[in-house]
C-alpha cells in the first residue's frame, strides 16, 4: 500500500496520534482552541487560562495552519505515513486491504467482508 486515500488519511490523522510532532501537537491546540474561544466577548479569568493553554504564537505551528485545517490532516498523515509506515498498525480488510472504521472494527466499509471470529 502506497497510495493515501481520504479515509486512510482520516484514520491515520485519528488514531496515529502518537506519532504528531510537538509542533503539530500545538497546532491542533490551537486550532482548537481558536474555535472554542475565538467568538467569544467576555471569558471568565479561569477560562482565559484554558484559552492561553491553547492558543499558541509558535510560528511554525501557525504555519502548518495556514491553508486550513483540512490541508494540515492531510499533511500531517502523508507525514505520518512516510516517515513510520512500518510501524502504523493499521487495522486493513483481509479481502480487500482497505482501512477500517476503527482499530478494533471487523467490517469492512468498502466491500462488506466480516472478521468477526
């Protein structure tokens, strides 16, 4: 398997966590935080702390932000995929290769094929 596809990508951006650099790391804090805090008027000082844990000034995290947050998954799970491919565990139809839902899911969404023992 050399080829990401958009649910590969998904599921490498979700359960992969584990191999995100620390500037990614704070690039999803920020993102994060950007939409839980960015509306708001007045923010409670235990809440501006919450904030301030999220939102960073890194310049390289930002950067990897720049062309929204859809672009970074995708870039970060290309990166992921790349640089630690034989290490991913990734839970593939025996039928088809293709990934599942989930790391612990037995069906396969693309041709229906059922592991279950």
């Amino acid at each position: 398997m050399n080829e990401l596809y958009p649910e590969l990508i998904d599921y490498i951006f979700q359960h992969c966590w584990r191999y995100y650099s620390e500037t990614e790391k704070k690039a999803i804090n920020h993102h994060i935080g950007t939409l839980k805090f960015d509306n708001r008027t007045y923010l409670h000082p235990k809440l501006t702390e919450v904030r301030d844990r999220h939102i960073t000034s890194d310049k390289n995290a930002l950067n990897l932000l720049i062309n929204g947050y859809s672009d970074f998954i995708k870039n970060t799970a290309t990166r992921i995929f790349k640089e630690h491919k034989n290490e991913l565990d990734l839970n593939l139809c025996p039928k088809c290769g293709k990934i599942a839902r989930t790391p612990k899911a037995k069906q396969c969404r693309f041709c229906s094929h059922n592991w279950h023992k």
